[in-house]
C-alpha cells in the first residue's frame, strides 16, 4: 500500500482526536505515494534509529515520540528534530508518531501497563472521549505486595534497568495507579480514587512533597522505559490492522543521568 493509505489505517487505529491539544501524532514526513512494504516501530525518532530502519529495510518509522513537536523555522541537522528530518529524508524513511493519542488509547499505553503489572478492576484516573480509554489507569494488585516487593515486580514486568520508591518499604500495595510518561499531575486524582501507592516518570519535588502529603508511596522510573513496555503491542497493532511486516528496533541507552560513584 501507499504511505497516504498506511497513515489512513493508523489515523483510524489510533485517531488523532484522543491526543492533547499541544501535541503533534500523524504522518510528519514522506511522499504520501510513495510504498510501504515493512515498518519499523521505536520510541523516538533520531540517527541512531532512523539507521537500523533503514537497515531493516523499513520504508516508515512508526515512534512514540514526534520528531516534531514545536514549530521549526529551518530543517537543518543542528537540533535533534532537524536531524532527524534530514537523516529520514536522505533515507527515504517517512516519519509517523502516536503519542498522546497511544498513550489514551483502550489499547494503548496505560492499560499495556496496567495489564503487564497484573491489575484488576481497572480504570482510568481521567476517562477519555470519543471511544479514548483517558489518562493513565487504577485497579488492584491480583496479590497485594509490600511496597519494597512491588519495585520489583514492576521492574521485572515492565523491563525497567531502575525504579525508585518514596514511602516505607513494608507499606502494603493492594491498590495501585499509574501513568505513562510524565504523570506527575495525576497524584490528586491517584490519591481521589483511593490508591495506595502510584508510579510514573519525572517526578518533579514538588509532586513528590504533595504525594507524600496525600499519602501516597510514590515509585518513579525511567521515562523512555515505561513506554517503550507498549511498543511489542504497537507493532502488533500496526501489523493487524495494516497486514505489513513490522519490527520493534531494539531500544537504545536510557536518556537520563545516572551515578558515576561504585
């Protein structure tokens, strides 16, 4: 098929009206005409994964993140949305992103995570429209796990290299609420639908202060990380709906600042 009916798929899969207002999901470059015979799926657009799909032989780049979000007045490579138009344009590589609108999809981020740690009864802390699941997910833990125990458990079942926790370890966790990305600004809605613990990425001081307040335990991870636990379901999404091949291109290096000290 055609790169203009491949975006229609997609644009139907995972409209663009279940995104924010601010962001910027859909087809960002390519030829609509051009074909697509293989996709590749990865969190973010840059050299490094517009190289392995080119590759793979990948005529577009399906990421979580866009490569364009604000307005850019040139396209040249000195910023990483500019290179990575010039790289995937050189390549003949289209760009597509599903961003927010993955993240509030009923198939989409939050509930990928929620089913992966093993909740129950689940709903979104902020319900969506126009058939969009809503912001980030609570329900129960299956078997309740004391705080220290469920750092773990969702390192394991979400792929994480870290996770860090705020709160007393042999807190028992029986009701947990999540959320995708940075989530910082659902700790009153966590706390509103009685969770006892809440995890998410980029945790500012400020929300970790009014959480402990609420009192929540808190646990926080790599931002990258979370999401990239939904793009095995991506791609399979893509492939169902498209029938084309896709492939998941391996992750690279977490984007974060880590601790030199032994």
């Amino acid at each position: 098929m055609n790169l203009r009916e491949f975006a229609n798929r997609l644009d139907r899969l995972i409209p663009s009206e279940w995104s924010e207002q601010w962001d910027n999901p859909g087809l960002l470059s390519g030829d609509p005409e051009s074909e697509v015979r293989k996709v590749a799926v990865s969190l973010n657009a840059t050299s490094g994964s517009i190289q392995k799909a080119s590759e793979i032989n990948a005529d577009v780049l399906v990421t979580h993140h866009p490569a364009l979000i604000q307005p850019i007045s040139r396209i040249l490579p000195e910023s990483l949305s500019g290179a990575s138009l010039v790289h995937s344009i050189r390549r003949g590589i289209a760009l597509y992103a599903v961003h927010t609108n993955w993240d509030a999809s009923p198939i989409g981020v939050n509930r990928i995570l929620s089913e992966k740690a093993g909740l129950v009864g689940t709903l979104p802390l902020l319900p969506g429209q126009n058939g969009a699941w809503g912001i980030g997910a609570i329900g129960n833990l299956r078997n309740p796990l004391p705080l220290e125990e469920l750092s773990g458990f969702l390192r394991e079942r979400w792929g994480l290299s870290w996770i860090r926790v705020l709160g007393k370890g042999d807190t028992e966790i029986r009701r947990l609420a999540l959320c995708g990305g940075a989530g910082g600004g659902m700790i009153a809605e966590a706390c509103r639908m009685k969770a006892d613990a809440f995890v998410t990425a980029d945790l500012r001081y400020h929300e970790m202060l009014e959480g402990r307040f609420l009192g929540l335990s808190l646990l926080t991870c790599d931002h990258g990380e979370m999401e990239a636990a939904s793009l095995e379901g991506l791609c399979q999404l893509i492939m169902s709906g498209t029938g084309l091949p896709a492939e998941v291109l391996p992750e690279e290096e977490p984007v974060g600042f880590f601790d030199l000290a032994n």
